[in-house]
C-alpha cells in the first residue's frame, strides 16, 4: 500500500509563493506518474501538474509560467514550486501517484490565497 504525506501549504497574499511537498513511501514497484490536483469549493477536481518517471511534465493551462514541479525519482518525492499565486488557486491540493494501473492519493493541504 502506497501512502504519500503532503506538506507545505497555507495562507499567503496574492502575487505570494508557496511550496508543496510530497513523499511516497510503501511501494515494492516503481512509481510512474507523480503530481498534483486540485480541489475548490464547490468545483470538481482538476489537475495542477505531473511528472512522469521518464521525465515528462505536464501543467495545466492555467498553471503554466507560475507552476513548477519537480520530482527526485530516488526519493519518492514531488515538489509544487507556486508563484504568483491568485485568490482563484485556493483550493485543497492533493498529491497523486500511479503503480502500474493504480492510482494513489494524499489526504490533500489547504492553500488559501488572499486578495
């Protein structure tokens, strides 16, 4: 069982920063995807950004040029790098990460931006 433990996160003004980071542990076989959705209130779940482990990324329109992430492979980590933060990216940030087929996820950290 792959558990992933999320830090970072919280409170900043907008145009402020934050990092996200999180650890996979528990897994006997190779991660693949790692990354980062997110959940505001009221609205569905969407993707931040991922990392697969051949190096590909992949953000969503809304994050790209504010947005970095970066993953450390031998560690199991994935870190969020946010910048220029907006009122509109408050939200419950999840980590998620693939096993083969299955999907894994993280209890999720609140970042609440304000105006």
């Amino acid at each position: 069982q792959v558990q992933l433990v999320e830090s970072g996160g919280g409170l900043v003004q907008a145009g402020g920063s934050l990092r996200l980071s999180c650890a996979a542990s528990g897994s006997k076989f190779s991660i693949n995807v790692m990354g980062w959705y997110r959940q505001a209130p009221g609205k569905q779940r969407e993707l931040v950004a991922y990392t697969t482990s051949g190096g590909r990324t992949n953000y969503a329109d809304s994050m790209k040029g504010r947005f970095t992430i970066s993953r450390d492979i031998a560690k199991n980590t994935v870190t969020l790098e946010m910048n220029s933060l907006k009122p509109e990216d408050t939200a419950v940030y999840s980590c998620a990460c693939t096993v083969g087929e299955t999907w894994y996820w993280g209890q999720g950290t609140q970042v609440t931006v304000s105006t």
